[in-house]
C-alpha cells in the first residue's frame, strides 16, 4: 500500500510539474505546412544513443493510413533532465520535435534515448502528443523503452494487466544507430487534452 500511495505521490508531483501540462500545449508552436513526415531533435547529432523513432500512423479501423496527422514529441535529456528553455516569455521543452504524416501515415523522429532520472524514480520517456485535423490535440501514453533497468518485472507486469505493453518500444542496432518502431492507432474515443 505504501507503494502505491508513493506512486501516486510521485505522479500528482511530476505531473504539476511537467513542462507540457503546465503551458499552452507545444504542438502549435510550430506552423503546420512546415512540417514533413521527418524531423530531427535538437543535439541529436551530439548524443550517444541516437535513436530512429519510426513508425505509421492508422485511421481507427486499424488498417487506413492516416495522413496528415501531426505528431509531437518531447522528452528529458540523456541525464533524465528536462531542458527547459524560454523564448518571448514562452518556457518550452528543449528537446522536442514535430513531424506530420503523409500520405502512407509514415512518420520518423531522429532522436536519442532518454535518460532516467534517478532522483524521482523516472523511467526513460517519451511523451507523445498526437493532433488529426479538425480535432483537438490528445496526449498519448508516455513511451517507455525495453531495455530500461527501471522497467522492473513489477512495473511490467502493471503495464501487462493494464493491457499497455505496446507503448514499450524495443530498440535494435541497424547502420550504427538505435531503431525503434511504433505504430499508432488512432481512436474515436480519446479524450482531448485539457
């Protein structure tokens, strides 16, 4: 029961002070017919553990490609820190990144693996905000990554009864970098984001 009080703690904490709850959301930052279904994060050319987050995008029937979907992502940096940066009094997520599906529901981010942030028991994260047009922009699951030591069999067997394995991406090695998959279901039922 401790446990899960600390957990719960730990959320209501992170969640009051997680960049993307506590502003106007990023995805309108950037205008919409400079997006392609391509991007690169900022630093990724710096970082270790470059990662290729790759995937298609589907209309709810689970098989129709959905195109021209925006996808935003942000995340911490590789010690699990947000880089927060600030720009006309606007504070935003340094590592963050858009692209906009095409016509096949394709999309790639260039990118890194997070890091864990140890002091809060952070796991390593993405966090995904998904926008179709005329509809309001919905925040998906946060995507875990496979290999993370903080993924416990204790943690995965929650996200397993759950029924939410599938935002956990499994990484392979593929011309010196890491390659990661997701495809996305788009739903009817989704709840905006507030």
């Amino acid at each position: 029961m401790k446990n899960l009080i600390a957990a719960f703690c730990l959320i209501c904490f992170y969640s009051a002070f997680n960049p993307s709850y506590a502003q106007e959301s990023p995805i309108y930052d950037r205008a919409e017919d400079q997006l392609t279904n391509t991007d690169t994060i900022p630093d990724f050319r710096s970082k270790t553990n470059k990662l290729k987050l790759t995937g298609v995008i589907y209309q709810s029937d689970g098989v129709t490609p959905a195109k021209d979907v925006i996808l935003f992502i942000e995340q911490p940096d590789e010690d699990g820190d947000f880089d927060l940066r600030h720009t006309d009094d606007k504070r935003y997520v340094f590592h963050r990144s858009w692209v906009k599906t095409d016509a096949d529901g394709r999309y790639t981010f260039y990118t890194f693996v997070p890091g864990n942030d140890r002091r809060y028991n952070q796991m390593q994260q993405i966090f995904p905000i998904i926008k179709e047009t005329s509809k309001e922009e919905v925040q998906l699951e946060s995507l875990l990554f496979d290999e993370d030591p903080m993924l416990t069999k204790r943690c995965r067997k929650r996200l397993e009864k759950k029924g939410n394995t599938a935002r956990i991406l499994t990484t392979k090695k593929e011309d010196g970098i890491l390659v990661a998959e997701k495809d996305i279901i788009l739903s009817d039922d989704t709840e905006p984001v507030k």
